[in-house]
C-alpha cells in the first residue's frame, strides 16, 4: 500500500518545528503522514507546480479542485488516497473514474448543502470512495439516507484534539471570575456579551481559528469587562487553563461547528457550555461532561453560567468527566488510528485482501 494524504492547507517545516518544541498541538496530518508511511500534498505543493494548466485551474476552480488534479496527476505510484475532506474528496473521486484505480478514503464536514449533494445522488461519487468518514450523528443519517451511500462504507468517528498538548494545567492557578469563549465559524459572541453582563466577571473571547485567514473583528462597542482579539495557540492554552468557565456560543446550524474548540476546551478538563444546534451531537452529554442551552438564548445562556459559578464543585466533575471523554474517545492518537484503519479498508475494498 502506497497512500497519499490530500490536505488543505499549508503544513510546512516551520509548522513541524514549532510543534518539537511544544508551540503548537500536533497536526493530524502530520500524524498521519507517518503512522501511514504515506506522503503528504498540500496547497504549498501547488504553488511549487509547473504544471501550465495549474494556475488557470486555481483561478476556475479553485486551490482544492485543483489540487485534486495535481494529486491525481502526479500520485507517483500512490495506490490508495485520503482526503481530508469533501472540497478535495468530490472532485478527486470525480477524477478517479478517469484514471488508474485507487482506493480513497475521504473524511466529510458536512454534505449537506445542495452543490455537494448531486455528486452522490446523481453521480455516484460514492463509487470512486470506499470509506467515507463524519463525525455527527445527522451527516451519518444524510449519507446512508437520502445521499444513498452504502451504510459500509460510512463511519461516524469522533473529532479529536491532541490530548498531549490540550491537558490540564494544574500549576497554573484558575480565575474565579475568567471566562473564555473561542474560535470563529458562526458564532455568538454578542450573546455571549449580553448574557454577561453585570455577572462581576471578565471575559476574554479568543476570536480566530488556524483553518481561516480573515480575522473575526466586533462589529460594535465591547464593555470595558470583555477582551476580543485573536492568540496564537501557546496562548489559547494559557487562556483555557486560567479559565473557570469555557463557553463556546454558536448560531444555529446544520454542521458540527464549533467541534475543535469545544474538544479543546474539554481536554483542558474545563466547565463547558455550548449552544445546542441541529448539528452539534454527539459530544455533549448535557449535566454529564457539559451543559446546553439553546442558541441564542442569553438568558439561558446567563443562568448555565451563574450555576456552574455557584457550584464549583460541580463546574470541577464536569471538567474531570470532559478530559475523560477525550482520552477515551477524542484524542487524536485514537483518531490517527481510526483514519489509519480506514485508509487500509479502502485499498483493501479497491485491490482485494
């Protein structure tokens, strides 16, 4: 077996060196690459291309279709591909009804939306991708259901977080009064603002993400008690440690948004609220390793908070009960061995044995 790992992004030396010395949390594609003993493609492979046709197809098409192409072009003997996700893995199995077989194995955000939907109900692209990966409950139900994918070749793994890097911090005391809210995609830090004030506490609102470029920027006057601004991850961990509350308030939605930093938060061992959206299961057990309240809902939102400040005890169990759940479900030693295992059942599926 020769796999190739199809990635967006840019995962670069300087990334690796800052992980060796403990800056960053591992990349799952850098554990990949070698638990496979594969070779890693990225959009930095893209930029380094000679290829003629390569920059009208950024233009056209963009970075992940075309990369797609690059790596069906020049797979260099490689007999089985994972992608790792769906803006690479649609038009690469597209590709694949052209060219030399090959197992793929592709990981799924969301096929929700009605552009991703034709290619499996009318072009089959199931076909050309023996394992198909997701990680909720209703993107499983959508693919085994109206998508008419073979329920064999789903699998609802959980997302992950480097269990190592994400732990909790005993050395470094928490604050009462702290609490943190983080990441970018869809979310409601103004809910967050509302249901906080007059609360006596100081919330820092971590707003960025390493997968998106733009920043997240208030779009109206913050209260002196609120601090808004992106960290580099070293300092997100600091942020969760010092943290006696983690709140990860989200619009409502049909994808698992908000996954990284709530698994983030969890490792951190942290009290966690989250907004409970169409798309946001299988991770929270609500009053067992978190709490929900509905999005949108400051008031809700409030009374959670107020709760888990009056009873640190209980603000404790839950975060011991959140590492738990990530060491035994959600750390991405686990989830390298899942992708591990099905990158190897879909060159099996392809070529027998």
């Amino acid at each position: 077996m020769q796999p190739l790992i199809v990635a967006a992004g840019r995962f670069t030396a300087e990334h690796a060196q800052r992980i060796a010395e403990g800056k960053e949390p591992r990349l799952d594609v850098f554990e990949l690459r070698d638990a496979l003993r594969g070779r890693l493609m990225d959009f930095a492979d893209l930029d380094r291309s000679t290829r003629a046709e390569i920059p009208l197809m950024r233009r056209m098409v963009g970075d992940s279709a075309a990369l797609a192409w690059l790596a069906v072009r020049e797979r260099n003997g490689a007999d089985v591909f994972l992608t790792t996700g769906e803006d690479i893995g649609i038009p690469l199995a597209m590709l694949l009804k052209a060219a030399k077989p090959a197992g793929h194995a592709m990981i799924a955000h969301t096929l929700h939306p009605a552009k991703k939907r034709v290619f499996y109900t009318r072009l089959k692209a199931w076909k050309q991708t023996e394992r198909i990966l997701c990680y909720a409950t209703s993107e499983e139900q959508l693919m085994t259901g109206p998508l008419g994918i073979p329920a064999a070749q789903v699998r609802r793994i959980a997302y992950h977080a480097d269990e190592r890097f994400f732990a909790p911090r005993p050395e470094v005391p928490i604050e009462p009064d702290l609490l943190c809210g983080a990441g970018q995609l869809l979310r409601d830090y103004h809910t967050l603002i509302r249901a906080t004030e007059g609360l006596g506490v100081r919330v820092r609102i971590a707003a960025g993400s390493p997968w998106i470029a733009s920043e997240l920027k208030a779009d109206r006057a913050l209260p002196e008690y609120v601090d808004w601004r992106k960290y580099d991850r070293f300092a997100l961990r600091e942020l969760y440690a010092r943290s006696a509350i983690a709140v990860v308030p989200l619009f409502e939605n049909d994808y698992q948004t908000g996954i990284s930093t709530i698994l983030e938060m969890m490792a951190m061992g942290k009290a966690l609220i989250v907004s409970k959206t169409r798309g946001q299961t299988d991770t929270i057990v609500d009053g067992e390793n978190g709490l929900y309240v509905p999005p949108g809902d400051a008031a809700a939102l409030r009374a959670a908070i107020e709760r888990l400040r009056q009873d640190p005890a209980e603000a404790a169990r839950l975060g011991r009960n959140a590492r738990r759940y990530v060491e035994e479900r959600a750390g991405l030693d686990l989830f390298t061995r899942e992708l591990v295992r099905a990158t190897t059942e879909a060159h099996a599926a392809r070529f027998g044995g």
